[in-house]
DNA sequence: AAGACGAAAGTGGTTGA
DNA sequence: TCAACAACTTTCGTCTT
C-alpha cells in the first residue's frame, strides 16, 4: 500500500469490509482506503479540513485571529464585510429612525457594489462552476482551490474572452489535478460538467500553452494506485503492480505507451500472481481502455519479464 | 458460458516536411 | 496544411477453462 503522500486517518470509523480501524487517507488519490482489506471506504473524498496548517500555538493564534481562512474559491476570497440586517450600532443601541433608512441604502448599495462589474460576476458564476465540478468529483480542497487560483490567472490575462466560462473552468479543475498529481481523466471531468471532454480538452491546451505551464504527463503509477483501489484489491497486487512497472521501465516497455494501458496490465498481471484474479474486462472497463490493450501490454511484459519476475 | 486470445480494419493525435 | 506514423479501439471469430 501507498504510504508517502497519504497519512493515518484519525477516525473512530471502522472498514466495513473487515472491520479494521487501519485507514489511510490517500491524498493522492483521494481516497480513504482500509491498510488492512484495500476496500476504498470514499473513493474520491472531499478535504474538510482547513487548507492552512498550524505547527505550533502562536502559529495557530496568528491565523486564528483573522478567522475564516481566505479562500480563492469565493470571488472576493471570502473576505467580504457585510452589513447585518439588526438595526443596532456596536453597542447594541437602536438606530434613530432617520438613520434607519440611511443603513438601508447603505446595505443595498453595498450588496449591489460586490459583484459589480463584470468581471466579479464572471469571476462569482466561474468559481462556484468551480465548486459544483470539484464536488461532483468529491476532490479535495487544495484542488478546489488550484482551479480557482488558474481560473483568476484566465480572468486576468483575458483568456476567457471567447470561450464559454464553463469550458474554461472544467479545464481549471483538470489542470489542478494534474498539477497536484490526482489521476483523474478528461473524462472524469467532462462527465461531471456539461462540457465534452473535447472541449475540455481543447481549454486545457489552450490554458497550458497562454499560462507558460509546465504539466507532467501522469505516471503509470498514479493510475495503479487508483484502479487497484476501485478494484479494492489487496494493498500487495497494489505493490507487486508498481514493482512491475519499475522492472517494465528498465527495460524500457514503457516509453511511448499510453500510462493508463500499462497500469492497467501491470495491476492484471499483479491481480493473477496474487490470486486475487480479476478478469481483463473488469480492469479495462475502470482504466478506460480495451481489453486488447491490456493484452498487448501484457504479452509484452510476459514476454521480457519471465525471466526477471521474482516475486 | 465466460474469459482469453489475436487478426484486421478503423480512429484520433502527433510529428515533420 | 498535409501525409506518414504509432498507439489505440472496435469488431469478430476462435480457442481454453
């Protein structure tokens, strides 16, 4: 099992699967999975956390002091002051009657002024696409708050101008996710937005290309990590998955071949040394390729590493 | 009957002229 | 812009368990 990037979960929650209290919370991925089972008890579970961390008292008293954290997923960050509906001034006396109106126009004027130009309302419609996606998605936090920070890059350099704000959003959150290295799929995204994944994907380009963003391409690996949790197979298939990856990297298997058909065969091949088999078409249909995909892999692997697996 | 295998033709993206 | 190309998909018939 997966153990860098993902931290014990302090819960009294038991796996259901074998009632074990060993839960991990992979941050990877996403997921909260039993050490125990592997049965993945929420796939793909949203952060509640706050996103600042506090290592001692004063660090926790300074930020404490400003009160909610500043979010960017709020489109004036979360730091709007508002006028109360209580006629009241600071000390809690009434306010005259003529006052009364006054702090009336003041509250609508004040309402009307925060999501003012368009911008702002560009900017308020987009981050709460943001928010819709992220939780259709259940992603993290930290993602949410990735999308929404690229999302005001857009704004700022005019990229939106266009393109549909939608468009550009879906390709916000994607671009968070691969930048925080959660393995999650063009598809992924445009099945929970309206938007086709084409169209996704042509935002993205263009988002990556006019932002000067460098994007890893997704390791095989991370998509092991992922299917053999939906699989909820065994954290061993998981390790033997990656330790045939390692060997099919050497050998040099690897280059020029699609990252979720390799974890895909690897996590088959791992599935039937352990026993824990599932068949090619289970694996193909999480890994979003065709069983004759895996199979291509997966000779090819059988074939060079015959003699090297020693598992 | 389900799963695995593999051939053949088709598709979409990348690369280089 | 276009052709060549490799990887991948779809489809379908056959073999194995």
């Amino acid at each position: 099992m997966k153990t860098e990037n993902s931290s014990q979960f302090p819960t009294t929650r038991r796996c259901p699967e074998c009632g074990s209290n060993r839960l991990i919370k992979d941050n990877e991925c996403a997921e909260i999975v039993c050490m125990a089972c592997g049965y993945v008890l929420v796939a793909k579970m949203a952060d509640q956390g706050p996103e600042w961390r506090d290592f001692d008292a004063e660090q926790r008293a300074k930020r404490e002091r400003a009160g909610a954290p500043a979010t960017f997923t709020i489109h004036d960050k979360g730091l709007s002051t508002t006028i109360d509906r209580h006629d009241r001034d600071v000390h809690g006396k009434r306010f005259p009657q003529g006052q009364k109106a006054q702090i009336y126009r003041l509250r609508k004027w004040h309402r009307r002024i925060r999501v003012s130009n368009a911008t702002e309302r560009n900017l308020a419609f987009a981050l709460s696409e943001i928010s819709k996606i992220a939780n259709n998605l259940n992603l993290p936090r930290n993602i949410l708050e990735t999308a929404s920070v690229i999302y005001r890059k857009a704004v700022k350099q005019r990229l939106v101008r266009g393109r549909t704000i939608q468009g550009v959003t879906a390709a916000a959150i994607y671009v968070a996710c691969r930048q925080c290295g959660v393995a999650r799929s063009l598809e992924d995204i445009s099945q929970a937005s309206p938007i086709s994944k084409k169209e996704v994907g042509r935002s993205y380009r263009f988002l990556i290309k006019k932002l000067h963003f460098y994007i890893r391409p997704v390791k095989a690996g991370q998509y092991i990590n992922k299917f053999c949790n939906q699989l909820t197979m065994q954290g061993e298939v998981e390790d033997i998955a990656h330790r045939i990856l390692l060997v099919a990297k050497e050998l040099k298997l690897t280059s020029g071949r699609g990252p979720t058909g390799m974890a895909a065969a690897t996590s088959y091949i791992a599935s039937v040394l352990t026993g824990e088999r599932k068949t090619q078409r289970e694996i193909a249909e999480i890994a979003q390729v065709t069983e004759v995909t895996i199979r291509n892999r997966y000779k090819e692997l059988v074939e060079r590493l015959q003699f090297t697996i020693y598992l």
